[in-house]
C-alpha cells in the first residue's frame, strides 16, 4: 500500500483504490498523498464520501447560488482527489448517481487527474457495478493489515 501511494504521488494521475479491513491506515495514505501533492504545488482535496454528499446537498439551499452538477464539475477538475470511506455512502438513486457522476467524469481525465478512493470491506462490497468496473480498471490494493489503532493509542497513552 505505502508502495502504491508513494508511486502515485510521483505520477499523480489515474485511480488507485485501496479497501481492507477497518484501522489499517488507509487514511492515512490517503491524507499524506494530498500533503505531499500539495506540497509539491500539485492541488489536491481529501474528503469523505459522507462530505462529497453534503457539500453536492448544499447546493440545494436557495442561498448557494449553484447546482450539484457544478459542484460535481468542480471537484472533476482538481488534479487529486482522494475519496475515503467509499462504502459508508448512503446508497439512494440521487448518491448513486451523483457518485457515478463524479467518477465518470474522473476516468474520462484518468490521463490528467488521479484519483484515490478508499473504503473498509472488499472491492465487491461496494453496491455500484460501473463505479467497480472503472476501478478494476486501475491498481487496486488490498490491504488486511491488523488494525492498527490500539498500537497507537497505546503509544499515546505513554506520551
């Protein structure tokens, strides 16, 4: 997986989708991935696919002059994108469509853009056989290292 990660960020584009048991520091892979785009000049964006929802949703407030299709094009364009926790979206006909959405337009730019998503469980859990199609389609990695995070609170119990 560190492999994987440090080989995207030397060539930032295309998917790369790593899934596995739960605490196995698939976020953070993908939140150093966007720290060291970034620090690299490279704009790049971490976010949940709970927050991609919300921040799509926001758009139907009378008060945010915009649509979710715009905010879907925005996010199509950043040059890094990292999606966690794929497979805790709520999985409803308007979710489903506005991720697929979002990939979509994501794998026609595969050339110029890279894109990370990450989710706990196996690359067929996820409910959505287009978005599992464009990942097969790319590295995939999975990761079913021990959960780590007892490990790291044990250290910082000792701090």
């Amino acid at each position: 997986m560190k492999r994987a990660g440090i080989k995207f960020i030397s060539s930032p584009v295309g998917f790369l989708s790593v899934h596995g048991s739960c605490g196995n520091a698939k976020t953070v892979l993908l939140q150093a991935v966007v720290n060291s785009c970034l620090a690299n000049g490279v704009e790049a964006r971490y976010l949940t696919a709970h927050e991609l929802l919300d921040y799509l949703r926001e758009a139907f407030d009378p008060k945010v002059m915009e649509t979710d299709i715009g905010r879907i094009r925005r996010l199509a364009n950043i040059p890094v994108l990292c999606v966690d926790e794929l497979d805790k979206a709520k999985n409803t006909e308007w979710a489903a469509d506005m991720q697929n959405h979002l990939i979509n337009e994501r794998y026609r730019n595969a050339r110029v853009l890279g894109t990370i998503f990450a989710w706990n469980g196996t690359l067929n859990a996820l409910p959505w056989p287009a978005v599992i199609s464009r990942i097969t389609e790319y590295r995939h990695i999975e990761n079913n290292d021990p959960d780590l995070r007892n490990a790291i609170g044990a250290s910082k119990e000792m701090e």
